[in-house]
C-alpha cells in the first residue's frame, strides 16, 4: 500500500470507527487481560481512550525516502533522555507513504488477528503528567486492504543511565518504536522539508457530514543533500577522497540546555578529484 497525503483525514476516519467497533473493544479487553497476567496495569477503556485520543490529534505524512532514512538511522539512535520537547505534538497520527522493509513481519499475535503484517506508522499521546507516551502502532495486514490497529504500549520518558538492558533480538515493535523516534528527531533538522497540505473539498465535505474534522496533514520529506559537512571549515591539505558513512552525533542545543543526536549523512569527504580509497558506493537519497 502507497498513501498519499490527501488521503491520511478519511484514514483516520476509518481507524476511529473502528476503534468504535465491538471488535475493537474485545482486542483491548484480551490486551488488558494480558497485562494483569503478567502483573501489568493497563485497562481496556485506558487504551481505548490513549489510541483515539492519538488518532485524533495531528497529522504528519512521512515521504518514502524520509521513512526509510528514519528506519535506517533508527538502527543506530543512541538512546537519550527523550522528553515532551522531543515529540512533534501531544497528540498525533504519523503515517509512512510505505511501510520500511525492516517494518514487515511474519504471523504474529502483535495485531488483532495473528496474520504477517507491515507497520505503516503509528499514533500517540503523552500522557497528563508528562512522564509517559503511549504509542499504538498502524499496520497493514497481509491480504487487507485497510488499516488497523497494532498493541498500544506505554513508553516512559527516563533518564539514559536508568534505561533498562536488552539482550534479546529485537522484534518488528523494538524498530518501529526505534524508527518512530529517529523520525521525530530528523524532522526536526535541516535535512527535512515539510509543508502542509489541505485534503481536497470533497473529502473535507464527507469527513464534515460524518462528524469528523478534515484537518490540515503535515508533509514531511528529505531535502537533497548540499555538500559534506564541515568539509570548506576545516582547511586540510587532503590527498584522498573517502566515504563518511552516516551516523548520529550529539549536539549541545543551547535554548533547551540539552544535548540531542543530529544525523549526519553519508557523504564523500575529501579534495575533488583526488583518490577514492575503498571502492564503495555512494547513495544519494532522493526525493
């Protein structure tokens, strides 16, 4: 499934419906039930209540070279002290023009049904008090052609030396959770470009009649690169070109007194026309 951006208000619509249904009440009752077995707390009217309210907060449409830039660096985000100022808004539905190929995943009980299924992006709300987020994933079962709910789950804003241990493989979940937030990160930076687009009037007419608002969606895309960073600044007398490969690097942010990792992209570093040393390829990403 490709979506466009005009198309993120009527699927929205779709998902609040359904969390309306019996169907959806049943999955959140078995979730809940789930989560006192193993010692949890969560209740089915509070994850119904953290799903709608993200599904109806705002939009952002994420271009596919921005999705899958998010998914590739979301592999190696260093894990940082995440807060409220991190999060694009404090409530909202993010959804990927498709699914990033890490994002698929074989029969899995994670959705409403234990069928393969691709995670197409995700909603969320943060929580009163500020110390939580909760995060329901947006997937596309395999042989459907709409979009459903995956498990909501609550994630704590804690400090990095407090972050539990993995030591496990990490499942279809881990990278969503790890790309979602590489994604609130990098659209923050100069290497995104967005813009707002309106749905069209047919659309905002329907959406109107059946109690909903159209809303505005928020386009979210991957600026062409403009040159290696740093390279003119640093005046050295080079005698070979390389590869740069992209990584993260934490920069100090002065306004909030917060260091936060910046993605720097791949990029070839060295004098023009000098020697390549290694013989990898350069990807430029496109939009």
């Amino acid at each position: 499934m490709n979506l466009r951006p005009q198309e993120l208000p009527e699927v929205r619509a779709a998902l609040l419906d359904f969390t309306a249904t019996p169907r959806a009440r049943e999955y959140w009752q078995a979730l809940a039930s789930h989560a006192r077995a193993e010692g949890g707390e969560r209740s089915a009217e509070q994850l119904e209540r953290a799903t709608r309210n993200g599904l109806a907060g705002d939009l952002f449409f994420v271009a596919r070279p921005m999705a899958d830039l998010a998914s590739v660096a979301g592999q190696s985000l260093p894990f940082f002290d995440m807060n409220v100022e991190d999060v694009p808004s404090r409530t909202g539905l993010m959804l990927f023009e498709s699914a990033p190929a890490d994002l698929y995943s074989p029969r899995s009980a994670f959705t409403v049904e234990p069928y393969a299924f691709a995670v197409v992006g995700g909603a969320w709300e943060i929580t009163e008090d500020e110390s939580c987020v909760w995060i329901t994933p947006i997937v596309l079962i395999d042989g459907d052609t709409s979009l459903t709910i995956g498990q909501p789950a609550l994630f704590p804003f804690i400090p990095a030396s407090k972050a539990p241990s993995v030591h496990r493989s990490l499942d279809v979940t881990d990278r969503f959770i790890r790309t979602l937030r590489s994604s609130w990160l990098l659209m923050q930076q100069p290497l995104a470009a967005d813009q707002v687009v309106e749905p069209r009037r047919s659309t905002q007419k329907r959406l109107r009649r059946a109690g909903y608002d159209p809303g505005p969606v928020r386009v979210i895309e991957l600026r062409r690169p403009q040159g290696a960073p740093g390279e003119a600044s640093e005046g050295r007398d080079w005698q070979h070109q390389w590869i740069v490969r992209g990584h993260w690097r934490q920069q100090w942010y002065p306004s909030r007194q917060v260091h936060r990792p910046v993605w720097i992209a791949p990029h070839v570093k060295g004098p023009e026309g000098a020697p390549m040393i290694g013989g990898e390829k350069v990807h430029v990403w496109r939009r």
